[in-house]
C-alpha cells in the first residue's frame, strides 16, 4: 500500500501537465522567435512584401501565415534596415530598434500557439500513460501511437481557428466579430472550407511527432543506459530532443515546404484575387514543385526545419 501512494504521489497531474507545457512553450517561443523575426526582416529587405502577398512566420510552436499589409504600413516587418547578414541584423536591431524588436509579432501567434501546445502535450502524456496500462510499460509503439494521435487532434483542432485568425488579421477585425467572421465564411465555402490546408499540416505534423517520440524516447533510454542513470538528467532529455528533433524535421521537410506552399498560396489568391488552379492536392504541388526545382527544391527550405527542431522541446 505504502509503494502505491508513493507511485501515485510521483505521476504528475493533468493540471501539472498543462501548467509544464505553457511555460515550456513560452520559453521555446522565447528563444526561437529572435531567429524568425531575423530571417523574415532579411527576406523583406532581400525582397519587399507587397500588400496581400504571405509570408510564413514561427514562434518556434507552429507556424503562422501573415499577410502583408498595404505599403504604407508601419509593420514591424517593413522597417527599413540594410542588413548584411544574420548576425548584423541581430546586433543592428537590437542598437537602433531596440531588443523589443527581436520579439515582433509575438503576442497575437501566442493566442494560437499556446492553447495547441497545451492540447498537444497534454494528450501525449495522457495516451501515453493509458496505453502503457493496457499494452504495458516497455512496449515501444507507445510513444507512436500517442504522439500521432496527440498531433492529430490538435491540428484537427486548431486548423480552423488558424484560418479565421488569419482572416480576420487580414480584415483588422476585433475578436468580437469572430462569430460573424466564421459565419460569413461557411455561409460562402461551407463547414469543410475551415479546414482547408488540413491535410498538408496532418502529413508534415502526424509522421513529425510519431518519428521525434519514437526516437526521443530510444535516445533518452539509450543515454541512461550509457551513463548508468535510473532517471534522464536535463543534459539527457535536451540532447536527444535536439537529435530527434533533427532526424523528424529532415525527414518530413518535404511535407513541410507543400505545407508553406499550398498556405501562402491559399491566402494570396484570397488577398490578391487570383483564382486557385484546380490541382493543389499535396502530391500535385510536390509534383510541380519537382517539376520545377528539381528534387532538391522539396529541400529548399532548410530555415523552416529549425522551428520544427525546437518544437517539442518544451516536453523535455
């Protein structure tokens, strides 16, 4: 009985859970988001956004499709700078707009971010601890199962929630009106119309997590086993974070770059009024994506990979 209360004493409640999960997604967005203002402002600089045109932006949690506002905007990404690279960007914002700048355009995406980390996170542990109940402690398949239906879920979840956020930031609606924007919006396209991009997220999200967990959860035991640990220090849990972040974000690269195609394409032919060609199924634009970069065109966009590394780190 003693041995009981104690193992029930040591798990972790669903509340411990969630309150782990923000504060880990806080400080994953934290230290990620620098990095994407950084890219975002060179890619501006590079190539000024015109009004209606997208661009991918990343807390280091999700990704999140912005469209550029009209050209007199005093938008934190058309702040002029002449920027001779990564790190002179670093130290020149921080000298003339101040280190604030570093973390532009953070606060709205935490709106999304957030409640999907909790979500996520807090299901992983959940299905993970169910299954190892009814399939048993050391089955290996747990942290698949778990981590793609945890993933499944809460981009089912929050896609539709992302696409009217996107919206309504387009229109510079109040979140009072959300309940017109989503009328509005399936009154016109229907209820499935919501979910639009859905599939392309599911094919880079669901095979990301179940490869990051699998091998997540070999390294760490991999690593205690090495230095005859019972429990997997800090050091442990980060570093084989870092190595299958890597592995999973490398693998699925090519989900992800459809992914940022099919969105921004998606929102430009809303803004800009082009009409959408009839074939943007994910293989049809892999295909034209193939077709016209050539294989390593799947794998063009490395600066992407990095927020999905760093994505699951708040788990650790």
């Amino acid at each position: 009985m003693a041995e009981m209360s104690d193992s029930n004493l040591d798990k972790t409640t669903i509340i411990q859970q969630a309150i782990a999960s923000c504060c880990g997604a806080i400080i994953t967005s934290l230290l990620v988001t620098p990095l994407d203002v950084i890219k975002t402002r060179l890619q501006a600089q590079s190539n000024p956004f015109p009004r209606g045109k997208c661009f991918v932006y990343s807390n280091g949690l999700m990704d999140h499709i912005c469209v550029c506002e009209n050209g007199d905007s005093k938008a934190w990404y058309k702040k002029p700078g002449h920027f001779k690279g990564t790190l002179d960007a670093f130290v020149k914002i921080i000298q003339i707009e101040g280190i604030k700048s570093l973390w532009s355009g953070l606060p709205p995406t935490l709106i999304m971010a957030l409640p999907t980390t909790v979500i996520y996170f807090t299901c992983y542990d959940q299905l993970s601890e169910a299954l190892k109940s009814r399939l048993g402690k050391d089955d290996e398949y747990i942290p698949v199962l778990a981590g793609s239906l945890s993933r499944f879920g809460s981009v089912t979840i929050v896609s539709p929630l992302e696409l009217i956020r996107t919206r309504m930031q387009y229109r510079k609606l109040p979140y009072k009106q959300l309940y017109t924007c989503v009328r509005s919006k399936v009154a016109t396209d229907g209820w499935f119309s919501l979910w639009r991009g859905w599939s392309s997220t599911v094919l880079r999200d669901v095979p990301f997590s179940a490869m990051y967990w699998y091998n997540y959860e070999c390294f760490k035991k991999m690593m205690c086993k090495e230095v005859g640990a019972h429990e997997p220090t800090f050091f442990i849990a980060f570093t084989s974070g870092a190595a299958s972040g890597s592995i999973a974000a490398v693998i699925t690269l090519p989900f992800d770059v459809v992914k940022t195609h099919r969105q921004t394409e998606l929102w430009e032919s809303e803004t800009l009024k082009i009409p959408q060609r009839d074939c943007t199924s994910t293989w049809a634009v892999m295909r034209k994506i193939v077709a016209k970069n050539g294989i390593t065109g799947l794998f063009a966009a490395t600066r992407y990979s990095l927020p999905h590394t760093y994505r699951n780190f708040s788990n650790t």
